[in-house]
C-alpha cells in the first residue's frame, strides 16, 4: 500500500503531524510501537501533572490555616492518585484515536522499520508488512538517559531505580527517595514524593537546580523545596548505586546516601538506532536527527520532529515542528523559530520563562536591562499567597527596547507565560506591549507592572 506520507512514531509530534496531514487531504497512515499519545500523554506531561495536582490539593489544604481554614487526617491516597491519572491518560489518548480517525488517518499498531528506498518511495516494514511512502515523517522520541555509573543497570534490572517510565506506576510511596539529577523531571516528581509523605534528597552535578532558568529563580525554588523538607546535594556528581543507596562524590568526598528508591532522571536521549534510518542515509549529528527550519533532514521527503531532533525536548516544541513540516509538504511555507518556546517546571510553586534569562543574554554578549518585581505587586498574588516569594523577570534589549525574555516564579505563571511568548514572538517593544490591557486582578499584571518599570 502506497501513502502520501507514512508517520513514524505517535507521540505529540507524530499524532499532530498525521492529523495536520489528513486534514490537508495527504493519505497518511500513523506506525506507534507501544502508546498513541507517546511519552507526553502516557509516561510524561500528563501523567506528572495529574500527580502534582493531587499533591498541589494537600499543600493547599495543610496550609489553609494561613487563610482560615482548617482540616483534620489530610492524606495522600497513592493508589486512588494512580487509578486517576490511568484515566485521564485514557481520555485523552481516547480522543487522539478519535481525531486521527476523524481526519482520515490510518493508524498501525506495531515497530516500524525502515527498509530503504523503490521509485514509489520510501519503504516501511512493520512485522510482516510492507507499506511505502512518499514522504517520510520521523517522530521516534526520546527515552531516559542511562550514563555509565557503576551499578545503575543492575539498579534499573532490579527495580530500585526507576527512570520516568516507571515512577508514575510505583505501587506505594517510597520512604526515602533519591533523585539523580536536578532538572525539570527531577525537581517536578521530587515535588510529588515530598508531598506524598517521601524523604526526598535531590543529588545534581551543577550548582543550581533547574538547568537553564533564571538562577535567582533556581535559588527561590530551592529554598521553597529545602523549607518543605527536601535536601539538596549540589555540585554532587553521582558515581556509583549499589542494592540500597546512591554514592556521590562531594567536594572530592565519598557520600553515601541511604534510600528506599531511587529515580534516574538526568536527561533524555533521541531514539535514532534500531529502526532502519541508515538504509535511506538519514542524516544523525551527536545522536539526533539533523533537521533544518523547515523540518527536512539531508533527505529528500523525509522530515523529523520532536524529541528525535534534539533541538527542544518539550511537547508544544513537538506540536509546532509537525505542523511546520506538514505545511513545508504541501507548499504551504512554514519555518519553525525557536526564539519564544517557554518552557515551565510545574512545581509549586510553579515555574516559568519564555526568550531570553538575565543569565543567557549576558552570555550572547546582549546589551540589556532587567526588572526584577516582587510578586507582590500583584493583587491577587498577594490574596492567594501568604509570605510568597514569587518574583517576575524581564530582559529587554537596551536599544531598541524590545522585550527578549521574560522569567517568573508563582503559582499560575504556567498560563501566563504565553502572553510574554506572544510579545516576543512579535518583536514588541515595550511602548507596544503598553497598550495591552490585562484582566484585573491576575497575576498575569505583573507582566505589565514590569514593562512600565523601564
Ligand atoms: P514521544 O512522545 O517520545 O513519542 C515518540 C513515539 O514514537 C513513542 O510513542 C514511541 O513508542 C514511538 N516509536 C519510537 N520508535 C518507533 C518505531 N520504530 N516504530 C513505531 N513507533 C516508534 N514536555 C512538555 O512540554 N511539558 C511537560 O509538562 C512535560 N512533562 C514531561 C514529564 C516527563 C516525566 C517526561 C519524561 C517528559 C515530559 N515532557 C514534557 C517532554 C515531552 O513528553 C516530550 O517532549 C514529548 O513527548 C515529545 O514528543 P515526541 O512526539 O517527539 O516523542
Ligand atoms: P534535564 O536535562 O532537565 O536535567 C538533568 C539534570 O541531571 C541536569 O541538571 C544535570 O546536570 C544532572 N545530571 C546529569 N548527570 C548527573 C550525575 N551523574 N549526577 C548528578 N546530576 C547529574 O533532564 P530531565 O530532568 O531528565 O528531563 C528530560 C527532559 O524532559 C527535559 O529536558 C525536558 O525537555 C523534558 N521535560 C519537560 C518537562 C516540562 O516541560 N515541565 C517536565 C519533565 C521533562
């Protein structure tokens, strides 16, 4: 059977670039190997943020004394939280089903691998069948990293260390947990854990949390999580797991850390071995898929997006680059930019940040100027916050005044963040983003607060 385009792998960008193609009318036909919805719907983003919001409900609720309210026996109920996030899983991998079929999308479930090239096109083996495709779209993923650490596969084979894969499905809460690795996984299922009852130490090699985000910000969170009982080993560099505990090398000492679980979360890798990519000569730089803005790679009809490219691990990155590939394929020009993707840790609290940090700007050599506001600017911060410590960020370019970046810290900044993308997706100087009036009161003033700042 011949398509117009065969979609390999049905994760956000996989299931978005086959339901964008159907719809412009290209005979496109879906292969996932293990989950419609990929890693986001089923093992990542909503899965986490199930998880977080049970454990965002008991912090509320244990701190509502602060605001008048009292409660008596609050707990976590573990299996009840799970049994919740299979169905929320289930809907929404439910409704991707349905709108593939919806848009005329033919769906395969099995490992497809590639077999080379006929005249007809490229040519796609799942088991026993051959299917070929005009056009190729490679939406494999990622999966965890697993480094060279003494012990850390005989840790994974046994079941005492988990990589994200697994943690969402742990029968009960752990009565220790070490996290190896400080960024966004680390720091959001450390969150969850400390919630739920888990003595939580995160082990991370540099000496911030959180990787590229604002580093006054990194420092706020941390002294949240550090004041809610989280310990943190930074410049620790993690060196070998043995059946009950993780060792780290600190200020060249050995540290020993005792633990009932351990999770492995240190980044993640694309998936580019295994599935035929070598037989049409896919070209794969430093373990990803090499793609230019348009999402072609060096062969002709055959595009990647997603995790499998390397550029932008995250999900809307995933949704974006598919649908510029699909339009790339039926003429309709399109060029992915990477200047606003914003990017959030769905801690409590929350955070966010869109362009440019202080700390990113600086190191281009950018001239700019910073505002840094209190939160507590904002009205209904202020009602909903006792004592936070939230602040907002903004990185404008001295010169032209054009707003670069935008970083927060505050519970909601996940849904406000997009408003400072749109600023500098369309190069807004200050005076223009002046004119935009705000809903009163959110959070989202801060925003203009900081603009009229400069
Ligand atoms: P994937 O989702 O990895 O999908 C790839 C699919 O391809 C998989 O289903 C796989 O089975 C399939 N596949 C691979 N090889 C083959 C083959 N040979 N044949 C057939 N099928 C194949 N991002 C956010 O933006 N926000 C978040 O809050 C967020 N939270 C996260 C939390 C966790 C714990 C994790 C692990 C990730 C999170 N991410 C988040 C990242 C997000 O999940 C990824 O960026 C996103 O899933 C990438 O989409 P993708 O389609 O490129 O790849
Ligand atoms: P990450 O790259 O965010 O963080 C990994 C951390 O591990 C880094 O800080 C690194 O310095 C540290 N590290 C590496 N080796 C170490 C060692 N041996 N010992 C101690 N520390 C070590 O990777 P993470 O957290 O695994 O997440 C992977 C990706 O998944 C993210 O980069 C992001 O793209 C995506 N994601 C996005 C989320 C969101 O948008 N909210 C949530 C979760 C994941």
């Amino acid at each position: 059977m011949t398509y117009d385009l065969i979609v390999i792998g049905g994760g956000p960008a996989g299931y978005l670039g086959a339901e964008r193609a159907g719809r412009a009318g290209l005979k496109t036909l879906l292969i996932e190997k293990q989950y419609i919805g990929g890693v986001c719907l089923n093992v990542g983003c909503i899965p986490s943020k199930t998880l977080l919001y049970s454990a965002k409900i008991l912090d509320s609720a244990k701190n509502g004394s602060k605001y008048g309210v009292t409660a008596e026996g609050l707990a976590i109920d573990h299996p009840v939280i799970v049994d919740r996030k299979n169905k929320v899983v289930k809907a929404l991998t439910s409704g991707v089903r349905a709108q593939l079929k919806r848009q005329g999308v033919t769906v395969v479930e099995g490992f497809a691998q590639i077999d080379g090239r006929t005249d007809d096109g490229y040519v796609v083996k799942v088991g026993d069948n051959a299917y070929t495709g005009k056009r190729l779209l490679i939406a494999t993923g990622s999966a965890p990293a697993v480094p060279p650490i003494k012990g850390l596969e005989e840790g994974l084979k046994s079941g005492y260390v988990l990589t994200s894969n697994e943690i969402f499905d742990v029968g009960t809460i752990p009565q220790s947990l070490v996290v190896i690795g400080g960024g966004v996984i680390g720091l959001e299922m450390a969150s969850y854990f400390n919630s739920a009852g888990s003595k939580v130490t995160i082990v991370e090699m540099l000496d911030h949390i959180g990787g590229d985000i604002d580093l006054e910000i990194a420092g706020i969170l941390q002294a949240e999580y550090e004041a809610k009982g989280i310990e943190f080993k930074l410049k620790a560099k993690v060196v070998e797991v043995t059946a009950d505990s993780v060792i780290c090398e600190e200020d060249g000492q050995r540290v020993e850390i005792k633990a009932d679980k351990v999770l492995l979360s240190v980044g993640r890798r694309p998936v580019v071995q295994g599935f035929g990519l070598e037989t049409i000569g896919v070209e794969v730089i430093n373990g990803r898929i090499n793609t230019d803005e348009q999402g072609r790679t060096n062969i002709p009809g055959v595009y990647a997006a997603g995790d499998v490219n390397g550029r932008s691990m995250l999900a809307h990155t995933a949704y974006r680059e598919a649908e510029v590939c699909v339009n790339n394929m039926v003429g309709r020009r399109d060029r992915m930019t990477y200047d606003a993707i914003p990017m959030v840790i769905y801690t409590n609290p929350e955070v966010a940040s869109v362009g440019e940090t202080e700390e990113s700007a600086k190191r281009k050599g950018l001239d700019v100027e910073v505002v840094n506001l209190s939160m507590r600017y904002s009205g209904r911060y202020l009602a909903e916050n006792h004592g936070g410590r939230g602040i907002c960020k903004m990185v404008v370019d001295k010169g032209s005044k054009r707003i670069l970046g935008v970083s927060m810290i505050a519970n909601y900044a996940s849904e406000i963040i997009y408003g400072a993308g749109i600023m500098i997706e369309r190069a807004m100087t200050i005076e223009d983003a002046k004119r935009v009036v705000f809903p009163h009161p959110t959070v989202s003033e801060i925003v203009r607060e900081c603009l009229f700042e400069f």
